[in-house]
C-alpha cells in the first residue's frame, strides 16, 4: 500500500515531529544534542528556511519549522535525518534506521493556536518530568525567546505574546493537544486488547475510577509504551483528554 500524501502548508509552516526507532534514544549524551542543533543550523543557513520553536527530548524531537520554498519541507528533514542518523551510527558502532518510520508533519497557520503550539512543544520536558522548570533545560528554543539566540527565529512569536509576558504565558497548559499522531488506524477492539494487556485484564471503562495516582501511571504507559493516541485513549476510557494530555 502506497504511503499518503503529505499535506501541503499554505503558510509554509510545519509542526514536525519524529522518534526514535522502537522507542530508543536518539540523543544518549549532552554531545548528541549539540550535534544535532548545529546540524540543523548547518542546514538553516544553505536552505534558507525558518526556525520557531523547537525541543529535544531524549527519544523524540518537535520542530516548528518554516519552508521559503514550497515543498521545501521533505528536503530539508531528508538531510537532517540522514546526516544525524550517519553521525549517531558512527558514534555508537551501530546500523541501520535511526528514526521510526517517516518523520510525522502537520500544516499549521499563523492564528490563534500558533502561539500556544509553542508553548506546547517547549513545555514537553515539563509534561516528561525531566525539569520543574523550563528555563533549566538546555536543549529547546524557549531560553532563546528570553536570551536570543542564532537558531530560532523569535521574532513573530514576541509580536503575538510580547517578551515581558513570555514566561507567565508559558505557565499554563493547554486543555486540548497539538499531538503530531505517528499511530496507524487501529480498531476499538485492537485498542481494547493493548489496554487489558497493559492493566492486567482490567477494563478501560475502570481507569476512570483508580485513584489519581494509578490512573496517571496507566496513562502515561498507554501512551509511551502501548503506543496509543490520545484520542484512543480518551475514546476507550471516557477519560477526557486534558487528563490524558497532562498526566
């Protein structure tokens, strides 16, 4: 079966996103992430294209990314891909796919929701528990809003939000999710079955009802190890999916 068709931008954004080969890291130390960013500033500055958020977590990576041509975007990702995955390769004595299948991009238009997707991909070390505070974490493009920076092109964000307010804006969570889905389409039944495998037997109906504690623990592994979707998850549970988002 032929792959989709990728959805063409009209603004020439994409919130891209792609993760590491069954869950694996991609980035196994500090130097790792360095690498990459300036493989990607390496690549901003021969093609010619815009940067506006990105966040670099230990097995996954969200780039908000501007093309100046269109159809620019599958160029560009080809040759980050295959020049970190080259390097990550050579360092580590290892071979083959580096990236889970193909790297997962989204249009996005300059509107209402282009500020909070932002604040949606900075605020994923905070939503991990890797930091309590996002003006620790070295490795995305929210100290670059407040210090500047070379990489991240910050200034049509500053106009919606206005630097003074960037750090309170960034203190509250979105109810709703800018997920970027690398899921296939599984039936309710598929999505039963990985849910009783995951609680023992139990019931997704029954989630609801544990205790805060538990519910967020299943939660949490329904998303990263089941593999499930948000929305998944919200449909076989009644969980709503601002809890299944912020657990």
């Amino acid at each position: 079966m032929s792959r989709e068709a990728r959805k063409v931008s009209s603004s020439g954004f994409y919130h891209v996103m792609f993760r590491g080969i069954n869950h694996q890291h991609l980035f196994e130390e500090d130097r790792d992430y360095i690498s990459f960013l300036q493989t990607l500033q390496r690549l901003k500055s021969e093609m010619m294209f815009e940067i506006h958020a990105y966040c670099l977590m230990s097995n996954h990576v969200h780039i908000l990314i501007r093309e100046n041509d269109v159809g620019a975007i599958s160029l560009i990702m080809k040759r980050l891909l295959i020049k970190y995955a080259m390097y990550f390769n050579r360092k580590y004595h290892r071979s083959g796919a580096l990236i889970s299948n193909r790297y997962k991009s989204v249009p996005i238009e300059v509107d209402k929701y282009f500020a909070p997707l932002i604040r949606y991909i900075h605020q994923n070390p905070i939503k991990a528990g890797v930091v309590a505070n996002l003006s620790v974490y070295r490795y995305s493009s929210y100290l670059e809003y407040l210090r500047g920076g070379q990489l991240t092109d910050t200034e049509l964000a500053l106009e919606m939000i206005g630097k003074e307010d960037w750090e309170s804006f960034h203190q509250s969570f979105d109810e709703g999710s800018f997920e970027v889905s690398d899921k296939t389409n599984i039936s309710d039944e598929e999505i039963r079955h990985k849910i009783l495998k995951s609680t023992e037997g139990r019931e997704p109906y029954e989630i609801g009802s544990w205790s805060k504690v538990e519910r967020d623990i299943i939660l949490r592994q329904l998303r990263e190890k089941a593999g499930l979707s948000i929305r998944q998850i919200e449909r076989a549970t009644g969980i709503s999916r601002g809890i299944v988002t912020n657990c």
